[in-house]
C-alpha cells in the first residue's frame, strides 16, 4: 500500500518540477509579477504535498531505505527553495532570486531522478538507469507546461493588455513535450524489449497480459488526446482568442492528469515508466 501511495504522489512531485522549469520559458519582464507570484505558490503547494506525503508514509515504514530518504530530502530542499524563491518576487534582490529559482528546478529534478532511479528493478549501470529517469522528467515537463499555460491563460482575464507572444511560448512548450512524450514512451518499450534486464522482460510480459487494455487507455487519454487539444489550442490562438485557448487548456489538464495517475498506477503494477 506504500509503494501504491507513493506512485500516485510522484505526479504531485513531478508538477511542482515540470512547473518550476516551465516558468523560466516565459519573458520574466513582460509579465506582471503577480503571476509568477500566483503561479510559484501553487507549485510550491504541490511539492509541499509530495513532501508531506512521504514523510507520513516513511513513518509508517519500519525500515527506511537509503533512497527512500535521500529522495525525501531533496523534495524537502526544493521546497525550501522554492520558498525562498517565492519571497523573492517582492522587491528586486536578482542574485537572490536566481540563486533560488536555480536551487529549486535542480533539487526537483534530483528528486525526480531519485525516484525513477528507486522503481528501477534492473541493476545500476542498465539501460534501465536511462530510460527510467528519462521517461519521469517528461511526465513532470509535461505537466508543468500544461498547468502553466492555463494559469497564464487566465492572467489575460488580468493584464488584457498583455502580448500573445508569452501564451504562444508555453503552448510550444506544451506540444514539445507531448511529441517528446510520445517519442519517450515508444523508445523505453523497443529499449527494454531488446536490452532491458531479466524482471524488466517479466514486467513487458506482464504489460501485454493483463494490464494491455489499461496501457491503452493511459494512451488513449492522455498523448493521443492531447494532440488534438494541442492543434484545437494553436488554432485558438491563430484568431486570437485567449480566453478559449484558456478553456481548452483546462481540458488538456484533465487528459493530461489522467493519462499520468494511469501512468503511475501501471508503474505500481508492472514497475514500467510508462
């Protein structure tokens, strides 16, 4: 049940990484502060839950693996971080905030890896030790950019002045990500169906038995759905029209949470990083 726990905290964990890294694909000048005020919290509201989370299930553990705590740890100083980085969106301390904002994406991603590194059944030095960490930081890449750009769609409803160019920029983050996805997901199961370890071709074995029809589906809602609500989104904004493009990111929030907490539950059952 811990592990079960664990795997669906991760995409909490992954949103506050992907969503720290996503703000720094936006001009930091052209934007009201007051965004990226709004936007830092509730990234930092989301790392706050994966670190609240972990700390409840490792008490509950009666041993503590080495990774189980490192991981911990470096969710716990992206946190920190990530705190400090906030309260330098009062005032004007530059070192201070660029110190932070670096701090923070880089013990996220540490964190992310760690925790990839831990659902590895293969030994260190496989191509297991590749893909898995690979395949985890697209998923919080692909939640930071989606949940990025409905916030900032909403940020026109503010500043109706603000230029197209900043919405523009995260939907190409956005449809990067989801081709990237895509691309990852295909390249770990040719990779690990021709070089994987021996419990990795038990757990393919296992993906194309009884979870075939869940893997599908995690498809199916999430990268296949959100490509056609990325070209809905460009088209969008090609009249202009923010507000709809807004609407239309909510909708890739859902495909896309849904597609990863399937993604995670396949991770529990298979230990696949699909």
């Amino acid at each position: 049940m811990t592990d079960f726990a664990h795997c669906f905290l991760l995409v909490f964990g992954q949103l506050a990484a992907g969503g720290f890294f996503a703000l720094s694909r936006l001009p930091f000048h052209d934007i009201e502060r007051g965004f990226y005020k709004s936007t830092a919290a509730v990234y930092l509201a989301s790392g706050a839950v994966i670190v609240v989370g972990q700390v409840a299930l490792l008490d509950r553990k009666a041993g503590v693996s080495a990774g189980a705590t490192v991981e911990v740890v470096l969710w716990m100083a992206m946190l920190a971080a990530g705190a400090v980085y906030l309260g330098s969106l009062w005032g004007e301390p530059y070192r201070r905030r660029a110190i932070a904002y670096a701090a923070t994406v880089s013990f996220a991603f540490l964190a992310v890896v760690t925790s990839a590194l831990r659902y590895s059944p293969a030994p260190p030095f496989s191509v297991e030790s590749l893909l898995y960490p690979l395949s985890f930081l697209v998923s919080a890449l692909m939640l930071g950019a989606t949940v990025t750009g409905m916030l900032l769609g909403h940020w026109y409803l503010i500043d109706v002045g603000m230029p197209l160019g900043p919405l523009i920029r995260i939907w190409q983050l956005y449809r990067t990500s989801l081709l990237v996805q895509l691309g990852t997901l295909a390249t770990c199961l040719l990779a690990l169906s021709l070089m994987g370890a021996a419990p990795t071709t038990t757990a393919l074995q296992s993906l194309w038995g009884p979870y075939q029809s869940l893997f599908w589906a995690r498809l199916a809602v999430g990268p296949f759905a959100a490509l056609g609500i990325a070209w809905m989104i460009w088209r969008t904004l090609a009249i202009p029209q923010t507000m709809a493009a807004t609407g239309l990111f909510y909708v890739a929030i859902l495909s896309t949470v849904v597609g990863e907490f399937l993604g995670r539950f396949l991770l529990f059952r298979t230990s696949l990083p699909l």
